[in-house]
C-alpha cells in the first residue's frame, strides 16, 4: 500500500521536501491509514507532520473518537490539534446536512493551515470514495466536469490516498494492528452515499465485477477531456494530440487496452493507469521506463516482468517495505553494477552476465529491475541482489521474475 501512495505523491507532486502537512484524521479507516503510511514515509518525503481532528458536533460518539486520534498522534509523536466547527452556521435551504458539514470541515481547515503555514492538507478519500462519488452525479445528472470526481489536489488539499481501494486499506490496517472505528452515518441507508455503497454498487456489481474501477476510470477520462491533465506523468508529454485524443477514449472504455503511437511507442491502459512502453528493444531508453508502483505483470520486449506478493520464505524473494519504491524496470546502462546475494560486493552487470554464460546477443534486450534510487534489484538469469533481502521481521515478500515469450 504504501508504495502505491507513493507513487501517487510523486506522479501528481502532491508535496514538496520541507513541506508542513496536515492529517486530518477523523479515527476511521482510511484516515488512520493515511496518517501512519505519512508518518512511515516522513523522512523519505522531507516533510513534516501535524494531525487535526475536526468535531462538528453533530454526534456524541465523535468526542472519544477524536480521543482515540489524539492518541495516536501522541504515540507517533506528532502535535494534534482539536477543531470544533458549527455545522449550523454553514447549513443554508436547500444543503444537505452531511454538505454543510463538509464545507464547515474544509473551511475551517483551510483556515487552521494557513494560520499555522501548513502548505497542504492531507485528507483521506480513496478509490471506492471516488466510484461512490461518480455515480452519485451521474444519478443526480452532472456534465463532463462533475464526472472528473474527487481531485486529487485542489490547493491546500491533498488526497494521497485516491489510488487505493477499501480493500487495501483494511489490509495494511489489519496488518500493522492500527486502531480505528466506524462512523455508524456510513451504514445509513437515510443518506444517499450510504444506499449507493450498499445498495446500488453492489447490484452494478452483480453485471460487472469491477464496476468500481471503471468509474474510476471514467473519472480519470473525464480529468484529462475536461482539464488537459496529463495522463501518464512526462512520458505522455510528447504524444501527438490524436494519441492523446486515444488514449483518452481507452479510458473512457474501462479494462485493459492499448494503442501504438509513433516512434515505436505503445500506450497501455488498465482501468485507468496509463504506462508507456517501447514495443521492441531497439526503441527502448531510460526515459522509456516502466515505473512500478504496485505488484502485477508488466509486458516487456521479449516477455513480462512478473513481480507477486507470495506468503511463505523462497529463493530470490525481497522484502517489500525494505525497497525504495516505485519500482523501476529499464533496459541496461553502461557501468550498472550489483551486488548479488550472497555476495561480498558489487560487480559490473557486464562482467555477472559473462560469468553468467548469458549470450551477448540477448544481454541488451534483458529488463533491469530497480529501486526508485537506482540500485539495481533484479536481472533475468542472475542472482537477485543482497538490497531487500528478506529477514525474521519481513512481513510482505515479493518475487520478482521474467518469463520470455
């Protein structure tokens, strides 16, 4: 999970080194879940942390759930902040309650950073937020722009979290043992959000599995037709309007396609993920790479680059949260170096692929898989690399191979 938020953080330059960033946390799931993966990955992304717990008052239960909050913040050693909202103030004809009290909530956050020169404000929405969010504009009738969903930043706010499904969440929780409650308003079938989770999505469900993820996906088609946004980071800058204009439709579509663009290039899309890879090895540079933020398989020239989450110790396993991540997969560079497990130091990938007996011919059109800071992971016929090397403690274990085709 945590790789996946930071790839989020880094594809969408949520935050900068040196940046005061505000929880908010409100003792739920996926507010707590976003406050220990930031704290876990504080010192990686230069930032610093404070937690703000907002009580509108509306619940009595919501006083020692922010209880709850305050200790955690404590136990992370962070500073929290209590804030008290009158819903009442912001509830005009015609808004809704749960509306009045999320424009009091971000009003009065927005407020409280400034104040304390916060530059964001880190909130917790994640992947199923934003296919509850989709369809609940489509049956209240919306245009292209609403359909774009919940933004992943509008400033001062930040939502790392938006890649993620509920799922994962409750996964990560679970493992780390991280308290939290549930906000009882969610199971409430008086409030539209609370029959489109548990009555709607799970009817669509029963037509189409991953009918989540195709509003998401929609959500994501709508951004870029509506906005411009960039689909896939820098490595879709250079595509012609007309590929764009395709790539945009594929993910209008939902599930997984392709299309070729010039210059040998092809764009895959997976539910709303976009990469760009090159279609044969010739064409493949370092600024083609595939950034790897999650396990899954990966097409390469000549193969996939399979990388799994597996229980239980084997050769030539990693331990997940030991690697910087997004993972990196890229053809060889001259001088790329490792140290193979086992190994006393590192060595040249040139002189490991003689000893090796790898033929000459196919060196250049094997992937190298890296950590986010270059160090080399994992080559095809070679050992896998002393760095990430699984211990006692290892809770998540990935391997990582190629199958050629």
């Amino acid at each position: 999970m945590l790789s996946t938020i930071l790839r989020t953080i880094a594809t969408r330059a949520l935050f900068r080194p040196g940046d005061r960033v505000m929880v908010a946390v409100s003792g739920g799931p996926d507010s707590m879940a976003l406050l220990h993966a930031l704290w876990e990955a504080r010192a990686r992304l230069g930032i610093t942390l404070e937690v703000v717990g907002v009580d509108h008052g509306l619940r009595p239960e919501a006083a020692r759930e922010l209880d709850l909050v305050g200790a955690r913040a404590e136990a992370l050693d962070l500073p929290f902040v209590r804030l008290e909202v009158d819903v009442a103030r912001e509830r005009r004809s015609g808004v809704s309650l749960q509306d009045a009290a999320r424009r009091a909530r971000l009003g009065a956050l927005a407020t409280l950073a400034a104040a304390r020169g916060a530059r964001r404000v880190a909130l917790g929405h994640q992947a199923d937020d934003q296919a509850e969010t989709v369809l609940f504009r489509i049956l209240r009738g919306t245009g292209l722009p609403g359909l774009s969903g919940i933004p992943y930043q509008r400033d001062p706010f930040v939502r790392p979290l938006l890649d993620l499904r509920r799922a994962e969440i409750l996964r990560y929780l679970r493992r780390r043992s991280i308290p939290f409650v549930e906000d009882p308003s969610n199971a409430d079938l008086r409030y539209a959000r609370a029959r489109i989770r548990h009555r709607i999505l799970p009817l669509l469900a029963e037509e189409n599995p991953r009918v989540s993820e195709a509003l998401v996906a929609l959500a994501a088609a709508a951004r870029t037709s509506s906005s411009g946004e960039d689909l896939g980071g820098a490595a879709l800058a250079a595509l012609s309007r007309r590929a764009a204009s395709s790539v945009g439709r594929l993910r209008a579509k939902g599930g997984t396609s392709a299309v070729d663009v010039s210059g040998r290039r092809r764009v895959v899309v997976s539910y709303g993920e976009v990469r760009v890879e090159a279609r044969d090895v010739a064409s493949l540079t370092p600024a083609r790479a595939l950034l790897i933020g999650r396990p899954g398989a990966y097409p390469w020239s000549g193969g996939t680059v399979e990388i799994e989450e597996v229980e239980g110790a084997g050769d030539g396993q990693f331990d997940a949260d030991r690697l910087s991540w997004p993972l990196v997969v890229r053809p060889r560079r001259s001088g790329d170096r490792m140290r193979p497990r086992g190994g006393r130091g590192s060595r040249k990938l040139s002189d490991l692929m003689i000893d090796a007996k790898i033929a000459r011919g196919v060196r250049g059109a094997l992937p190298v898989v890296t950590s986010a800071s270059d160090e080399v992971l994992f080559v095809p016929g070679l050992r896998p690399a002393e760095i990430g090397r699984p211990t006692a403690r290892t809770s998540r274990r990935l391997r990582v191979r190629f199958s050629a085709t």
